[in-house]
C-alpha cells in the first residue's frame, strides 16, 4: 500500500439501468486492473440518480456480474439516490456565485425556439440550449409560483468567473484543452430528480477522492464541462484515461438493449470468466 499522497484512486462507475454488457467489463476490467497493478483503490459507485430507469435488480445484477468477473471492491458502496443533500450542497454554492439560472422549458420549447432559429448550434449531446431563460425577468415569480423547473449552468458567467484556459491531463491523448462552449448551458438539477449526470459525477469524483478517471471515450465531450464544474467548486482535478469502446462483429458499441451481450447471458450461455476477460483484455 502507498500512503494516501500518491496512492491511485480509480472507480466504476454504472447506472443501473439495465444487465451489464461486454462494454461495461472492458471498463470495470481496465479501472480494476490499474488500481492493482498500481497498489491503488478500486471503487464502485451505482449511479442511480434517475429513480424511474434506475432498478434495484439491476443493481444486485451489477454485483452479481463484477463479482463472477473476480472483481473486488472496497464498502460501502455509494449510491448516489442516498447523497441527494451533497449535490444539492455543490448547487447552492454555483447559486450563491450567481453561476446558474432556472430554466422552465420543456422539450417542446427549447425545440421550437431552435426551429425558429436561422442557426442552431449542434454539440456533441445534440442541440445547445439556446438559452431561453438566461436572464429571464419573471424568474423569481415564476419560482414563487412553484413552475417546474430546472438549473443550468450560465457557461459565459462560469468561463467569466474562471478568467483563465482550461486544461485537462488525459493519459491518452496527452493535454486537452477544454471546449466547454460545445456543451452550452448544461443541466446541473432536472426537472425530476435534484442533480444530473454532469454534478454528480463531479461531486462524487471529488468527495471520494478519486486520482483517475478510467472511462470510455464516450464519455470525452462530457469532461469538458466536468473541468469547468471542478474548477467552479474548487476540487483537485482528477487525470483522464478515456479509453476505446469496444465494437461488436458489426462494428457497433455494445448497448444494454442487446440482451445477447450482457455478461448474465454468457454466463448462463456456461461461459467462464476467465475466458471472457482473455477475449477482452489482451495480455
Ligand atoms: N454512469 C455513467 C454510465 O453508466 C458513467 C459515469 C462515468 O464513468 O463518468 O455511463
């Protein structure tokens, strides 16, 4: 063991929104597999903000799948349903800064406004928001009146805030410079659940210590506002490691949807283990 100083502190991290798949082992594999070589922590963290998708057999499904996989990790696991309170905390500090608006669109809105608009920026999560409610007078009344609501992050007063570049340190693609305009005005807290992936994660990530981020190139645009989110909360910055998907024989990245792909159908296909992580993890 390393002293806490340099010790590596890695984690999966799934929603537990349906079987774990090919895709999530890969991931799982490499994050445990760094943090032992390295006499590092492995964490498991159940992302499961989302109280409708979310399930709790698929929750034993995810212990049940990484423990036939061999993995370990440490308990408690968190859950972030049982953390509300902490995201609601790092929310309150972006309001108090003034870095984040209520925003009362629906759908319907926010796509109207685009459809009316002569250009639409597109990201790389779709549409930008165009910014309907940055701003908006009737804010506070239409709070009072209990409109549902969610927050966005004001992007320009957050850069504006920040007053300098933002980097990244990722251990593939060497020094990122982040781009978090490509992202726009993100939902920190939805209209139905307190907090959203982007704050939670970067909440979590901080409030558990974590040195490296092993997670799938997927997931790369999100880091760019992930960076600005740990700035604004004044947490150290955790290295990246964004590593390739793996496709299936079509050429496509594996999706919960597949059912023939998820690690409970191999293993009662009669598949062992350690077949699967010699198929997935050259040596
Ligand atoms: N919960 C996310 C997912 O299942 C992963 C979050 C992360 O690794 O940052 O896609």
């Amino acid at each position: 063991m390393k002293d806490d100083a340099q010790q590596l502190v890695t984690r999966f991290a799934p929603s537990p929104t349906g079987r774990l798949h090919k895709g999530h082992a890969y991931s799982a594999l490499l994050a445990f597999g760094r943090a032992r070589d390295e006499g590092g922590r492995f964490l498991l963290r159940i992302e499961d903000i989302d109280t409708v998708r979310c399930r709790n057999e698929f929750v034993a499904g995810i212990f049940e799948d990484l423990k036939w996989l061999g993995l370990t990790w440490e308990e408690p696991v968190r859950r972030q349903s049982e953390h509300f309170a902490d995201y609601q905390n790092a929310l309150d500090r972006l309001k108090a800064m003034g870095l984040v608006y209520p925003c009362f669109c629906t759908r319907k809105d926010i796509q109207r406004e685009i459809d009316a608009a002569e250009t639409a920026p597109h990201g790389p999560d779709g549409p930008i928001y165009p910014g309907i409610c940055r701003g908006r007078e009737d804010a506070d009344a239409l709070l009072a009146d209990g409109a549902p609501h969610a927050w966005r992050l004001n992007l320009e007063a957050a850069l504006a805030h920040i007053c300098e570049p933002l980097v990244w340190q990722d251990e593939i693609r060497g020094t990122i410079k982040a781009t978090p305009k490509e992202l726009g005005d993100v939902v920190l807290a939805r209209k139905d659940t307190p907090t959203s992936y982007h704050l939670s994660v970067v909440v979590d990530d901080a409030l558990q210590g974590i040195t490296h981020i092993i997670r799938g190139e997927d997931l790369f645009h999100a880091t760019h506002i992930h960076v600005v989110l740990q700035k604004l909360l004044g947490y150290e910055p955790p290295i990246y490691h964004h590593h390739g998907l793996l496709l299936d024989e079509h050429g496509e990245r594996f999706a919960k949807r597949n059912k023939s792909v998820t690690l409970e159908s191999m293993r009662k296909a009669g598949m062992q283990p350690s077949d699967l992580v010699a198929e997935i993890i050259p040596s």
